[in-house]
C-alpha cells in the first residue's frame, strides 16, 4: 500500500517543481524588463534634455557641456545607487556604479576638458606617507532633476551624502584635483587615470578628477560615508550634474567640527609657520583662547558657512539647466 502512494507523488513533485521553475523564469524576465540598459537611459536623455542655455558641447559622443561665462560644467547621468557605502558621489558609464550614486554619460577627461575651460585650476591628487588633502580650485555640486509629476529639482550634492551611521549632510566641498596620466605599456599611449571611475569622490584616491579636501579612507575598514537615501529619488532617473568653479576654499574639518587641525601640506610649505604652530601648541598659556576670543571665531565660522551653505545653488536657474528637447 505504501509503494504505490509513493509512486503517486513523484508526478506531483514533478508539476510542482516545473511550475516553480516557470515562475521564477518569468519573474527574471519580467525583472529584466524593468531594467534599463546604460544604452536606452542615454537614448532617453538625448530624447528628453536639450542643450543647457548658453552651453557649448564638448564632444559628439558624450553628454557633457561648458557654460565659459558662468563658470559651469553641465553632465547627463542617471541614479545608479540608492543606499550602501560610497567611494564616488559620481563615476563614468559602465565603471563604478556599485559605489557611486550617479553615472554619467561622458569621460572623466572630458570632465577634466571642461573643467579647464570653464576656469578651474587643477592641483593635485590626494598623496599619502606623510597624508596631504587634494588640492586645486573648489568645485561646487549640484544635482538637477525632474520628479514624476514632472517638477524640477536641484539639490546639492552633498544631500546625497551622509556620514555614515547619522542623519547629516556630508558638509566638505570638493576640489579640482586632475587625476594623471599614466602609459599603456603595450601601445605606448598615455590614458588618463579617471577614466576608470574615479571622478567625484568621497573617498580619496590618488587617481581622482575632484576629490574632498578632507581625509577619507579608500579602504573599505575605512569608508566613512553612505548614501542618503531619503534624499535621492528613484532608481535610473536621469540627471543633470552641474559642477560650478568657486573662488572659495573648501570647506574642512576646521569649518565644520570644533577642533582644528593643519594639514601636513601646509605646515611643510611653512616651516616658520610651523614653529609657531609647535610654540603654541607646546605653551598650555598659549593654547587656552579668551572667551571673546572664541565668541568671535564662532561667529566668523557660522557666517561663513551660512554664506556657503547653498553656495551651488547660486546662479543656476533649473529651467535654462533642465531644458527639454524641443526647447529654442
């Protein structure tokens, strides 16, 4: 009696276990669907952006402009992270996405191109043993965006940023650093470091177009910033990156947390200013500032981060920046 109910449940099994298998296949398909290759997301922008106002294109093949006048680089990209830990605010199509919030539709060179010509000045990568901070003209970041009920937005790139285990806005800006060059062996041709994903990073690389002028761990044990994704909108929306020159210096662990340290840079730039610094900091008298003192230096600070504090918003009208296809 048991033998044969046994052999009765094999064809049972069998319905089963194919059903299952169907289900799953259409359920990848039907994921598949849903998502949209580097290919039509860049087909999309060119159907849906026009030409940023008053911008000259650099290249046929890369959605990137230059607005000379205001100082501006305008680059197309799309959401490609949501949440997770970050090495890149931005990347180059087809590199990073896995550790970067937005990919774009252009070359890190072409970025450096334009960065050039909108009057940047380049200084240099993060170098490390002893540590020096990248250095070069501040870049301020926004991002722009149209939702679904197709309202435009602009936000600053570091909304999309948080320290992570917090609930704040990464504070630091970020500056023009230009990467490097380095010489294909085989070819002998000279290839332009960025270009394999490192374009607007959070976490510093010595092979970073624009980099944070403040110490942060390329290691993963090191990371220390994460996507907020409460202020990022939805997966694959397509954006416009404006990257705007700035005579400001950046804003540093001096700015926005209460002790204040010198980076190694400076103090070797300066070895009498670093005597002084040795003086000051070895004399107990010389180390504890009057109360006016301090009230002073916190007023100076909170002004000048208030002045900064949406710095990239300035002079960026989303309407001229987020024009559509079939705008004059």
């Amino acid at each position: 009696m048991v033998a044969p109910r046994i052999k009765n449940i094999f064809p049972l099994l069998l319905q089963v276990t194919t059903v299952f298998v169907i289900a799953c296949m259409v359920g990848i398909h039907a994921q598949a669907e849903t998502i949209p290759t580097r290919q039509e997301l860049k087909a999309k922008a060119e159907e849906v952006f026009g030409d940023p106002k008053n911008a000259t294109r650099l290249v046929p093949d890369g959605r990137v402009w230059v607005d000379g006048k205001r100082g501006l680089v305008i680059v197309d990209g799309y959401v490609t992270l949501r949440k997770g830990q970050l090495e890149m605010l931005a990347c180059p199509s087809g590199t990073k996405e896995h550790e970067s919030i937005i990919a774009v539709f252009a070359a890190a060179r072409h970025v450096h191109a334009g960065l050039l010509a909108a009057g940047a000045e380049q200084g240099a990568p993060t170098r490390f043993e002893p540590y020096r901070p990248a250095t070069g003209t501040t870049i301020k970041v926004s991002v722009l965006y149209r939702d679904a009920e197709g309202k435009n937005h602009v936000d600053s790139g570091q909304k999309w940023i948080r320290r992570m285990g917090t609930n704040k806005e990464m504070p630091y800006d970020w500056v023009f650093a230009g990467s490097g060059f380095y010489k294909d062996v085989d070819t002998g041709e000279a290839l332009y470091l960025g270009d394999s994903g490192d374009l607007v990073c959070v976490a510093n690389f010595p092979t970073a177009t624009m980099d944070l002028a403040v110490e942060s761990a390329a290691a993963n044990s090191g990371l220390v910033f994460e996507a907020f994704t409460e202020n990022i909108p939805p997966m694959y929306t397509l954006v416009r990156m404006v990257l705007k020159v700035s005579d400001a210096e950046p804003r540093r662990d001096s700015d926005v947390e209460p002790a204040i340290q010198v980076p190694a840079a400076k103090l070797e730039e300066n070895p009498a200013t670093a005597a002084k610094i040795d003086a000051k900091t070895t004399d107990p008298k010389a180390t504890a500032p009057k109360p006016d003192d301090l009230k002073v230096e916190q007023n100076t600070r909170e002004k000048a981060l208030e002045k900064s504090k949406n710095a990239s918003d300035q002079d960026i009208n989303p309407e001229d920046i987020l024009r559509s296809k079939d705008t004059k």
